[in-house]
C-alpha cells in the first residue's frame, strides 16, 4: 500500500520504443491509481515491471486477462513479441502525459 501514498510517480522515458509519441528523455507521468476500478483497455498506453525493469508501452492485445504490449516504434523496442504476455498485477499504471 505504500506505493498508493503517491498516485502519481514521474518517469523518464529511456529508448526509442515509442516514438514518435514519446521521445527519449521525455518526463510522463504515471496515474498508479487509473487500474483499480477500472480494467486496462486496448491502445492505453502503460508502465509494467517486467523482470525488475519498468517498460512503457501501448497495450496492443488483450486475452484472457493477460495483455500483450508493444512499442509504437516496433522496429527498436523490446516487448511482447520478446517478454510474451503479462499480468494486471505486472502493470505500475497508465500514462497521463
């Protein structure tokens, strides 16, 4: 629960996985809170801890509760299509900007 204190948490974006959207070196902001009454949709754009790492990407596929990610620039980002399919619990939050 402590995560919870502070609903919104800033990243830096690092890498080109998706651009042209977000470049590297932008700051977002991630809403921790967007996913506890509502489900993770097609197209939102997420944070997930994935193998110690925090990744942003846009949610692509959706099946069976579990979600395939990829980036907007597909031919340099690292996502589903190398890590497979992951878990709500995996998702930090939706990016607000």
């Amino acid at each position: 629960m402590a995560g919870f204190l502070f609903p919104i948490k800033k990243l830096k974006i690092s890498g080109h996985s998706m651009e042209p959207i977000l470049k590297n070196g932008d700051i977002v902001l991630i809403n921790r809170l967007a996913y506890v009454f509502s489900s993770p949709k097609k197209g939102d754009i997420i944070a997930a801890k994935i193998n110690k790492k925090v990744f942003i990407k846009r949610i692509t596929k959706i099946d069976n509760n579990k979600f395939f990610l990829c980036g907007d620039n597909q031919k340099d980002s690292l996502d589903s299509r190398k890590f497979g399919l992951i878990s709500k619990k995996d998702i930090i939050g939706k990016v607000i900007s």
